[in-house]
C-alpha cells in the first residue's frame, strides 16, 4: 500500500473508518443488515467509493463479493495466529443472545453423566458420544482470539478434540458441503467443509484446562479461530453433516454466513 498517492491513502482510511463505525453500533448493523465481517473490512483496502455512493452501499458491495469470494480466498491451511498463556484474557467476556442472568434457565438442562451428543445427516457412525467418550479421545489445546463483531476480542485457552479427528472418526462424509449444530440453548449455525477440516478447528471441552463452565458452552462448543465469534457455536448437543444450506441464529437475521475472522 505504500505505493498509492496520498489522496486515495486518506479515502481509504476515510472508507475503513466509516465503515468499522459502522461495525460498532449495532443500531446500524442492524440496519445494513450486518453486511460486513472484519475478514470482509481488510477487503476495503484498495477499494473506492462509487460517485454517489454512500458508506452503506459499498459496505453492502463488499459484503456481496465476501460470500461469493471468501470460500476461495480462504486457505485451508492458513493458521490464525496463537498466544501465549499470559495473554490469556481474565476474566474472560460472556456473550449470547440473552443476558447472563438467563444462562442457567436458557442452556443449563444438559447433565454431564446421562448427556449423548446427537450425530445426524451424512454420518456413517451415528452413534451417540458421552462427554467420557469424547474426553477419552486424543486431545488438543490452542490459546487464540476470539473476535466478536460487537467490537470486542479476546484471547482464551479451549481444550478438545482436533475437529477433523472427529469427522474421521465418525465417519463423516468429508466431501459434503456443510456442517451444522444444534445448541441446547436454541442458538444454531453452519459452517463449510473446508474451515471443518481445518487445523485449528477444535471440538471443546476445556477452557483454561477446567471443564467447560456452562457460560462458556457446557457440554461443548466448536472453537474456529479463523470464524468470528457467532460462528463458534457453544452448548452443542447434535452435530449434523449435509449438502442443505441451513443458515445459522445470526446469519438468517442478516450477519455474513461466511464469517471469517
Ligand atoms: N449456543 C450459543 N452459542 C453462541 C452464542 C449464543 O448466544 N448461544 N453467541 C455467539 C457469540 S455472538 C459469541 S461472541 C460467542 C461468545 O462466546 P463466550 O461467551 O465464550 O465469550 O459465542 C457464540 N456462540
Ligand atoms: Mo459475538
């Protein structure tokens, strides 16, 4: 970028701010229809604004060439940066879609000892997974951030499961184009194939080697560092695997399905 003459530099950053502005009121996400993902941001640079266009046209621009575009941009084997342990975040910030108060009543129903994980769709191994099952299994550990497009990150430490491990394991069909849970607290999402399969991609089961504490996704929760926050599903209780497009709790109401961070 050091190249470009300075007039369109300060267009750019004139662009960039407008824009991460616009990320951070959530009155006027809602409004754009959550088009942007910060993944989608960094895609700003070197763009210019159309004669009469406003700041919400070419957010809505972007957006469009994001969902088409990403899935090629993003690169299997791109690892997202990790930290050491005292960067971690402490204490580290809750977030749902409902206050922290309505936790227990909201996600608290799963018992560790009689709770099987469901497995549905393109899956050979059907058979249900208890937490002794699965603890059982190899395991990993990553401390990454965690970026939530409210406008704030963190960097945690999750333990589980290398993700891809576990599709092997079940016998997933691998060349299916989605993966999708189900939460106990409601909240739903997907993801594609490739970001599945991915290195970092981690069935978790620990947060800072403790067993996940229900704000945090008891029984489990899917940790992508290379997803924004809402694409990292916690309170898992069925894992499916399909061609279906289903969409996600965020993302049916407007927020990037692609959502790489
Ligand atoms: N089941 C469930 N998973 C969820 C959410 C939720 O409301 N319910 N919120 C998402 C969002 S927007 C964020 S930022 C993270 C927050 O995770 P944390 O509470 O571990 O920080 O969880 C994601 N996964
Ligand atoms: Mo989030």
């Amino acid at each position: 970028m050091g190249q470009l003459p300075d007039d369109i530099k300060s267009q750019e950053s004139e662009i960039i701010k407008a824009a991460e502005a616009e990320l951070k009121d959530p009155a006027r996400r809602r409004l754009l229809g959550n088009v942007l993902t910060l993944g989608g941001l960094s895609l700003l640079t070197g763009v210019t604004l159309f004669h009469g266009e406003t700041i919400n046209d070419l957010l809505k621009r972007v957006s469009r060439f994001n969902d088409g575009a990403q899935g090629f941009l993003f690169n299997p084997n791109d690892l997202a940066p990790t930290y050491k342990a005292s960067d971690i975040k402490d204490p580290f910030p809750f977030n749902a879609f409902y206050h922290l108060d309505a936790l227990e009543a909201k996600a608290g129903s799963v018992e560790a000892d009689t709770f099987r994980l469901k497995l549905s769709g393109l899956i050979a191994n059907k058979q249900a997974w208890s937490l002794n099952d699965l603890n059982a299994l190899p395991q990993v550990t990553q401390i990454t951030r965690h970026i939530c497009i409210e406008g704030w990150s963190a960097i945690g430490q999750w333990g589980g499961v290398r993700f891809s491990d576990f599709l092997q394991r079940i016998d997933a069909d691998t060349t299916a184009k989605y993966v999708g849970f189900v939460c106990s607290d409601g909240y739903f999402t997907s993801i594609d194939m490739a970001t599945a399969l991915h290195a970092q991609t981690q069935l978790t089961l620990r947060f800072k080697d403790q067993v996940l504490p229900l704000k945090f996704g008891f029984p489990m929760k899917i940790r992508m560092p290379t997803k924004l926050g809402y694409k990292n599903p916690k309170h898992v209780i069925e894992i499916f695997v399909s061609n279906t497009y289903s969409g996600g709790f965020w993302e049916n109401q407007g927020y990037n399905w692609f959502g790489g961070s």
